[in-house]
C-alpha cells in the first residue's frame, strides 16, 4: 500500500477483515485513531486480547458469559420450564431489552443454510433435544424466536419436528410440551400503506380480538 | 447493559467511540469477533498498541512515518521545489495513487474551522511559511490541496496570503513562487445532468482549449 507505514497499514488491515468494513473505512478509522491518546489504544487492545480469553459458552444455553452456566441459567428468579430459542447471543439481547421474558434461552448460533454449508448438525439443535429430553429438565413450553426470513423458518421447522419427534422417546409422557412462535404482523410504528404483502397477510391470519 | 459479560461489553464500548460506529455496529463487530481465531485479536491488538508507538511525525512535512523525515522528504528522487499543500495524511494517500505527483508534501492536520474552534494557529500554516522562508528551500511552487469546502477554500486563501506576506520579508527576492490550486470542475464519469451549479460554474470559468 505504497509508503504507508507498516503500523499504520498493518492496522488497516485488521479493521477490514471486520464485516460492513471496507478499504475507505479502515484508512479513515486508522488515522483517526492516531489522534486518539495511547491510553483508549491500550484499552482497545487489552479489550480484544481478553474478549474470548476471559469469555466462554454457557453449557446450558451456548450463551456467550462470564461463568458456566451463565447469570440467566444460574438464576433462581428466571423460569426453567420455558425456553427460547434463538440464533444468536444478539438477539438475546434484544429479547432482554424487552423485560417481558423471564424464561431461559438457547443459543442455536445460526441458522439452517444449505447455502452456506450450515446443516442442522452446524447449529446447536442436537444439544437443544437433549435438553427437552432430560428428565430432570421440567420444559413446558419452547418459544422460537428465528429470524423471519427462509433460513429462520426452516431452522424453526426443523426443530419442531425434531422435538415432536424426541417427545415420543421421552419418557416423562405425563406433560405436553408446547412449541410456539414469536408472532408476525406489523412492527409498531409502521405505515400500512407501506407494508409488504406477507407481513400484511400474516398480520390478517394473527388478527386478536379486543 | 444488562447482563452482558464485562470483556464484551468493554469491547463494543470502545467500538463505539470511533467515529461512525453506532452501538448496533459496535454489538455486531464485538459478537463477530468470538468467531475468529484468536490469533486474529492479538494481532488487531498489538497493531493498536504499536500504531502510536511505531509511527511518528515528519518533521520536515508533518506526515505519519516510521522514519524522521520520512520517506518521501528523504527520497532524492522527489522535487523538493514543489510542496503540496493537503489537510491530512490520508489525503496523501489519494494523491499518492495518482502517480502523477512528484513533489514533496505539507500536512496541515486540519483545515481553519471558527465553528469547531481551529484557528490558524492549531493548524501548521506557521510551519509551511517557515518552510517557504527557509533560505536553504528552493520552492518554486505551492499547490494548495485543501478539501473544496467552506473550510478548505477559507484555509487556502488564508495560506495565499500568508505567503504573499512571507515572500516580501525572504531575503530570496530572485525567484517567485507560484501559488496554484488544484483544479474545480466536473468529476471524470459525472453527468453533466446532476452537476450542482458552483460545480459547473467553476467547470466553465476553468475549461481549457484542446
């Protein structure tokens, strides 16, 4: 990269292997942190060394955490007999946001994508049958939360059959387990006007009574 | 931020101090970063340590280097008696890219902005007049490279003037310098369609015969 100095390209090459991050941006983000004082650099970097070093996978939940099983498993106040799956430790961020779950989670860490190389044996479905099936767990109902797009939908179908299936074997026969979805209609704020055909079709078939 | 583990918390707020990174942005790159090698972070780590600490200012053109001066001032191969004028380092970049410059480089570090409080004196205007009054320099031009803005043109006219003052005091009466600009006019692949009117205004004022 012409006469760039190696620690400054050296550093622009690491912002551009981040995803969203192109050539321009990284050039920009490099020298603007040249103007940064050393101590925020510092940080940053002891930030990066320790980001997995001090983290690790709840063996529960497959959340990213602190300890094992991590602070929402190992919660006395939070409901085991409810599970919500979902794709990623993001989106149990934004669940959380909500303060309206106090159930448990698990983290598949993506989605079914032939695409993509990602059968269900990439994701952590195998792991969340187990969990339906022990019989020490008391689950009443699984909440999945997938994205709603094609590889959300087919992981969440995929893993009701896996489940009804597993429900046959299991031996505690006595409880149903209930299997839902989170449900599709317009987001809040949105102009009907402006909704596409699916998202308006869904909100139809889901309509509630008052 | 809930229950989100300190290292990935830590990460996503030094994330998001850079500029142009949202807390979303910052939430993604972080949660991107458990996937890959941890080789990966050490590396973007120690070249954030070592940006500052390796990289240096020249002292001749006030540009990022790993030497003093750096590569372009000490190289022979380039015209010392034509200085380009630019706000920041990476501005040398694009012009680097060209090829098609040959002289030297002054880095301003900013251009003159009353609203953010950058006055003349935060820049390295004072810097190039010393430069230019140097009796051992033999500048015979200045190509002013300042951004076509507000605050490029106002710091470009200020520099004009300056050196127009300087070069009555330099006891090197013998030689003018010629103060240029870099040309305003419609961008190569532009349609003249969309051009904005001081676009095209500057376009006719400057065009050249064939």
């Amino acid at each position: 990269m012409f006469f760039l100095p190696k620690p400054v390209s050296k550093l622009i090459d690491a912002f551009e292997r981040l995803p969203g991050i192109g050539p321009k941006t990284a050039q920009r983000l490099t020298f603007y942190l040249l103007h940064v004082p050393q101590e925020y650099l510092e940080n940053f970097a002891e930030a990066l060394n320790n980001l997995k070093r001090q983290t690790m996978t709840c063996s529960v939940c497959f959340n990213v955490s602190e300890a094992d099983p991590c602070l929402i498993c190992a919660s006395p106040s939070r409901n085991k007999a409810l599970i919500c799956v979902v794709e990623q430790p993001l989106d149990i961020l934004s669940l959380e946001r909500t303060g309206k779950f106090a159930g448990v989670y698990h983290v598949l860490n993506g989605a079914i994508n032939p695409l993509n190389n990602i059968g269900p044996d990439e994701i952590r479905i195998h792991e969340l049958v187990k969990r339906v099936q022990d019989p020490a767990s008391e689950i009443r109902e699984i909440i999945l939360a997938t994205n709603p797009n094609m590889e959300g939908e087919a992981t969440a179908m995929y893993i009701v059959k896996q489940i009804q299936n597993a429900k046959i074997k299991n031996q505690n026969e006595s409880g149903n387990i209930r299997i839902t979805r989170l449900a599709h209609g317009l987001p809040m704020g949105a102009d009907i006007e402006y909704a596409d055909e699916i998202t308006l079709t869904r909100a139809l078939e889901g309509r509630r009574e008052f």
